[in-house]
C-alpha cells in the first residue's frame, strides 16, 4: 500500500486558525459534601502556588457572598492567573468555586486550638487554556500575511508551542491537587 503524499500545510487555511484559544485538557472539577473548610486559606494557597510557579495575572474576579433567611452561607467566586511565555503564547488558568448551604462551625484542631469555619459543600472547577497570539501580532492578518502566519505556527512554532501545551497540563494536574490537599488538610478539625 502507497502512502498519500503529504500536502505542503498540514491544514487547510480555512479549517485550522492557529490564533486562537486553546483548551488544554477536560473541565476538572474538585469537591466535597458536609465538609469543613476555610475559603479564604484555600484561595490564598492558590495565590501562593501560581506565584511560586511564576505565574502572574492572578486576579479574585468575582467572589458574591448570600446569607439566605434560614442563615445558611452561599459564595460564587472566580481566580484568574496566567503567565505570557514568550510573544505570542500565554498560559491561561481559571478555578471557579461555589459553596451551598454553609453555615459557621467551632472547630477545635490537632493542637487543641480553636477555630471559626464553614461546614458545607463546596466545589471548585477549572479550566485551563493557552491563547495563542495573545497580543494580536498575526490575529487580523490577511492575504500573504494570514499564510505566513499559519507557516510560522505549523513549521517554526508548532513544536514550541507541544512542550508548553504539555507543561501546561501538568500544571493542570498539579492545580487539582493543590485543591484535593487544601480540602483534606481542614480534616484535622473536629467541631466542637
């Protein structure tokens, strides 16, 4: 059997834009049923991590808060970071969180030490991406300009942008730990 000849672009102009977002993985999602927990130490272990790895940008997007009449606690909230690889690549992390039904719990941890927590369901799910041509170098591009663009992605830059696609879903895993050991670290706390 004759293998088909390869054709000089690997797609067809019109059925694959190089510029655009990229998903990197499946939505992931973390949570926990009737569990204690404090929001404001998991959202700053998220900040502390995405600074540690040098990732920037990191932004609280939304964060509401409801107490509803039978006093129960109810968030929505939004993180944002990223980082800018080179010039035309960008790193793009997002990890919304809600909580139901919480409500103020007296905790006493390992050390006989005495806390004010939430006891609830809270979940958390993330999407990760790379946007490529961040800065619209190439984006509005057309005629010779749009081919040149998809040459330097598909020949010059695909192999670049594979390392950092693969980079960027380990960071992805590593993200949903993070969360999983943030969850699991307030199981020390018995209420009081």
């Amino acid at each position: 059997m004759g293998k088909k000849p390869r054709s000089l672009l690997r797609a067809k102009l019109s059925e694959k834009q190089p510029h655009t977002h990229k998903k990197v993985g499946k939505r992931g999602a973390v949570s926990a049923v009737n569990t204690i927990f404090d929001i404001d130490d998991i959202i700053k272990a998220i900040k502390f991590w995405s600074d540690r790895n040098a990732y920037d940008m990191f932004k609280i997007e939304k964060y509401e808060e409801e107490i509803r009449k039978d006093g129960k606690y109810y968030y929505e909230g939004k993180l944002t970071f990223g980082r800018n690889r080179d010039f035309y690549l960008r790193q793009k992390f997002e990890v919304n969180f809600a909580i139901k039904g919480a409500e103020k719990v007296q905790v006493e941890g390992p050390n006989e030490e005495i806390r004010n927590l939430m006891k609830g369901t809270i979940g958390f799910e993330t999407n990760t991406g790379l946007d490529l041509d961040y800065d619209n170098v190439f984006k509005s591009s057309k005629g010779i300009w749009r081919i040149v663009h998809h040459i330097f992605f598909e020949y010059i830059y695909f192999r670049t942008y594979e390392d950092h696609k693969y980079e960027h879903g380990v960071d992805t895993g590593k993200i949903h730990s993070l969360l999983k050991s943030q969850i699991d670290s307030f199981k020390k706390y018995t209420e009081v």
